[in-house]
C-alpha cells in the first residue's frame, strides 16, 4: 500500500498503464475515482509540459518578411480609408511591387486596424396610431374529425393601441355650469395621433354586502345610470373635452338593502383609432359610502397619467 502522496502517484499511474479502469484503481487503492483522475490529469499535464531541469528555448529573433517594406503603406491607407477591406489593400501592395501573399496582408490588417466602437443602443421611435403594424406568421396543425392533419400558416398581428395612441392624460372634475353642476371630462392625446373620435361613458352602480333571507351573506351589484357622450375637439391638438349634466347621475336611490356596500362612479374612455383596434380603459371617479346620498357634495377630483 502506499503512504506518501508521491507513491499513491506512482501505483495509480502503474495500474492505470496496466489498463485498470479508474474504478478499478480506486477500490485497489481505497481512494475515490475523482482522485483517480485528478492525479491521472496531473500527471499527463507535467509530462506535456517543459521539464524544469532544462533551460527554455531562446526566443527567435524577428525577421524581416516580405511585407516589413510596405506597413507603414499599409498604415497610411487604413488612416485614409478606415473602412477599407484586406482584399483593396491587397491590390494596392501588389500594384506597389509586394509580391507576397493575401493571407499576410489580411493578417496584419486585422491586427493593425483600430477597433471599432460599439454604438449605443438608438431609442426605440414611438409611433402615433395608424403609422406602423406589427404581425408575425406563426404554424398551427389542426385535427380534423375525419382522422385527417393539417399545418396551417397563421398571421398573428400585435396590435398595441396603447402604445401607438400615446400616454393619455384624463381629467374629470365637477363645476357648476349655467344650468347646474356638470361633470367635465378632458382627454388629452399626443398632438400626432391619429383617430376617429374619443367617447366616454359614466357609469354609477352600488355595490353592496346583502343578507339573504336565509342568513347568507352574499355580495351584489346593480346599475343605477349610465351616459355616454362623443368628446369635441378641444381647440388644441389632441385635446378632447366634454360635459355630463350632474342631474342625470346623482340623488337617485338605492336599490338594495345595505349595511355594508358604497356607490361607484366610473368613467370608461375609448379612442377610436382607424385601422386599429380601439384603445379603451377604465377609472374610478368615486366610491360614496352606503346609506348615504351620493347627490351631497361632488365627486373627487381626480387626474389619470
């Protein structure tokens, strides 16, 4: 057996020329196979290398080749002509007398050649809607109830209305107009977008915790108003404007009852885009606690960005 690091080399080494496999060797030697192989790769990698009793070989001395008379050549037309190719440079040594090769040319082109800078990443355009379309074909197999297979090709087409509308910025707020309180809705849009109209609906319902007859508590929902309006141009690029007459959503009564639940007031907001599907999304103007009348006071200002 062995007892020094340098004997359980040597038995490795001795086995493994034997042609033992390394699992072999290590149940021999009561070792691991990972230290089988790291001294079996230890020790192939001093043998490769040079021995340290030896002194290394002296370095060559540079000679000149055929193409020392013609770098600084070669420098001025990189400097000139930073885009120009191996193969042009080539061409111009040989119309000059350089009768060696292209591949010594290529060579020092590339080594001498300044390299070039990455360039930042450019900022992605933002396209107003109707400017540009997105779609991709993308393979479908269908199965058919005769026991028959088919691939189909699918156009798929990544309409973000959103993005190609812009960041919208909506307003709503109440004031008191000449025939009572309106409520005034303001939806501004990036001054080149394009688009049919901007509509907007209000929606008031009352949600509530109701107790069945039978003692369940269940939650329940129930529409009091809805109005719709088409937005006018406001005058401005891109700004939308119109009015709801206060009257004809609040001091109507509830429906349902409550002793746990609020009033809701929402505002839904849809730009008609052409050639596009609509862009549309909703808010909540105001919640009003149940059992109270949501005609006192005015809806809470709010502003969407």
């Amino acid at each position: 057996m062995w007892t020094t690091r340098e004997e359980l080399t040597h038995q490795t080494v001795t086995l493994c020329r034997q042609g033992m496999t390394r699992r072999a060797i290590a149940r021999a030697l009561g070792i691991s196979r990972n230290t089988v192989r790291k001294l079996l790769v230890a020790h192939a990698r001093a043998r490769s290398g040079p021995h340290e009793a030896l002194a290394a070989p002296p370095a060559r001395a540079p000679r000149e080749s055929k193409l020392t008379p013609f770098i600084e050549r070669i420098t001025a037309l990189l400097a000139r002509y930073p885009e120009i190719t191996s193969q042009r440079v080539f061409e111009e040594l040989r119309a000059s007398g350089f009768a060696g090769g292209y591949t010594a040319v290529k060579t020092h082109v590339r080594k001498v050649r300044p390299t070039k800078r990455p360039e930042a990443s450019k900022p992605t355009p933002v396209y107003a809607a109707g400017e540009m379309a997105e779609s991709d074909w993308s393979p479908h197999t269908i199965d058919f109830t005769n026991g028959t297979r088919t691939t189909v090709q699918v156009n798929l087409g990544a309409w973000m209305a959103e993005h190609k509308v812009g960041s919208p910025v909506l307003t709503a707020q109440t004031r008191q107009g000449p025939h009572g309180s309106v409520l005034e809705i303001r939806v501004r849009l990036p001054a080149r977008a394009v688009m049919r109209g901007v509509r907007a609906t209000v929606r008031v319902r009352e949600e509530a915790v109701v107790e069945n007859t039978d003692g369940q508590i269940t939650s329940k929902q129930h529409a009091l108003a809805e109005r719709s309006i088409t937005l006018a141009s406001g005058g401005e690029p891109g700004l939308f404007s119109g009015e709801i007459p206060m009257a004809e959503l609040a001091g109507l009564p509830q429906s349902m009852p409550l002793f746990s639940g609020q009033v809701v007031w929402q505002l839904s907001v849809a730009v008609q885009i052409p050639w596009w599907p609509d862009w549309e999304d909703t808010f909540t103007l105001g919640a009003y606690p149940g059992g109270e009348s949501h005609s006192r006071g005015n809806p809470i200002v709010l502003t969407f960005e």
